[in-house]
C-alpha cells in the first residue's frame, strides 16, 4: 500500500476578522495556531 503526504500541500486561509470567539480573551489567527493540534466542531440546532 503506498503511503501519501500531505503535509504542507495546503494553507488554510486567516479567519476573518468579524469571527465571534468563545473561551478565548483576544481573537485567535493560523499564526497562533501553528504546530498544535486543532480540533474542530461545527454544530447546529435542527
């Protein structure tokens, strides 16, 4: 079985600046999320 990387292959945009945070004091940028390991929940009410 090969095995493939996709490590760099794609940047992921900024967050745009209107972004409502939760949990957080200031608004958080892909800078600072650089080498952490992110995890994300999209939810809604149906």
């Amino acid at each position: 079985m090969a095995t493939r990387s996709f490590a760099g292959n794609v940047n992921a945009p900024d967050f745009p600046a209107s972004v409502e945070w939760i949990n957080t004091d200031r608004p958080l940028s892909m800078a600072d999320l650089r080498g952490k390991v992110v995890i994300l929940d999209f939810w809604t009410y149906c």
